[in-house]
C-alpha cells in the first residue's frame, strides 16, 4: 500500500511539473474595477464589506455588541477593585498620552476615509479603542467613568448600532444615496456614513469594556 501512496505522489509532482496552471482570461474588465464601479468607492474592501456582504457585517457588528454586554454580566456580580494599576513615571505618561493623539488622528481620519484608502469603520475602532485605553491607563479611572457618562456614550453608542442596522437594511432592499464621484470624499452612497458609523460603535464599545475592565479587574 505503501508504494501506491508512493507512485501517487510521484506521478502528482510531474503532473505539477509538465501541466502548467489554468489561467483566467481578464481581457475585460478586473474584479477589483467591477467591484469599484458598482460600490462607488476606490476601497474594493469596504465596497465588499458594506455593499457585497453587507447581510454578513450587519451580524458582525451584532455580534460585537453582544459581546460588550456579555462582558458587563459576566462581571456584574464581582466586587471593585479599589487598586488600579497605572502607569506614574512622567515619561511614560507623556509618551503614553502621545500615542492616544496619534490614535486619535488615525481613527478620525480612516473613518471619513476608509472608503478611498486603505483602512474603514472597524480599523478606526480599534484606533479609537487603543486611544482611549492609552489614556485610560494614565489618568484617573473616576474622570474617565464621569466623562463617559457625561456624553452619554453608552446610549450613543446603542443608537449608533440601531442607525446602522436601519441603514444597512435600507441598501439591502435597494435604497441608497447617489454615489458621486469616484474618488471623492462625498462618494460610495452610503457606505461612508456606514463607516463612519461602525467606527462610533466599535470606539465606545471598546471605551465601556476598557472601564469594565480597570473597575473589576484594577487594569487593562
């Protein structure tokens, strides 16, 4: 049996030798300028995540919800922790804070963006995200709670979600905003404001998961 398997894999590595690989014909237009063309955006990826699957990030970012409150029963019962750990040597809190800054610009600017460079909604959560776990972890977990209920960013966040999924329902069935011109800032239909959306979302819920974290738990 052994030389069967053997001969198999002989005759297979000649096969790959003699028998050159299919390829495709793209004398017409590519997929990436298809997919540009129909989506009205010079980002194909965010073309494909908010116009072609647009069914499966509508559940991804449900699911990313999901997932905040889960954190916030499973730690409802747990007692506060009265330490938190932070840094407090000056270099590394100016350093620290430095890097929030430039978070911050990049999550702003992958946010209105995304959909003619690389980048998008979700990557500027996760900017948004580590500036605020950058200043988290520098500054006094009381200012941070207070600030975030100041500006009612956890209600924010939750119509953020309910106005994404509207939206997201409303380019299924067919609606959406002209696309304008390919390239420009004001392109893409929907899909920038779809952006800039998922970006608010992913962004405060990381802020109410890092807030989670430092009252349970004492750090990130």
């Amino acid at each position: 049996m052994k030389w069967i398997y053997f001969a198999a894999g002989i005759i297979l590595f000649i096969k790959m030798l003699i028998m050159p690989n299919p390829s495709a014909d793209w004398e017409e237009m590519s997929i990436v300028d298809l997919i540009s063309e129909d989506s009205g955006v010079s980002n194909t990826v965010s073309g494909i995540i908010f116009r072609n699957r647009l069914y499966d990030t509508i559940f991804e970012v449900v699911v990313f919800t999901i997932a905040i409150l889960g954190v916030g029963f499973l730690l409802a019962d747990e007692t506060p922790i009265k330490t938190v750990y932070q840094f407090s040597d000056r270099p590394s809190i100016i350093l620290a804070r430095l890097g929030a800054t430039i978070a911050a610009i990049v999550s702003f600017e992958l946010a209105i963006r995304g959909h003619l460079s690389p980048g998008g909604g979700f990557a500027a959560g996760v900017a948004g995200g580590t500036a605020i776990g950058l200043i988290a972890i520098t500054s006094s977990s009381q200012m941070m709670e207070a600030i975030y209920k100041k500006w009612h960013a956890a209600i924010l966040e939750k119509v953020s979600v309910l106005i994404f999924i509207l939206l997201a329902v409303l380019s299924l069935t067919g609606w959406d905003l002209p696309q304008g011109e390919l390239g420009s800032l004001l392109s893409g239909g929907l899909i920038p404001i779809l952006n800039i959306l998922v970006a608010l979302k992913v962004t405060l819920g990381s802020w109410a998961v890092i807030l989670l974290f430092i009252r349970y738990r004492g750090l990130l």
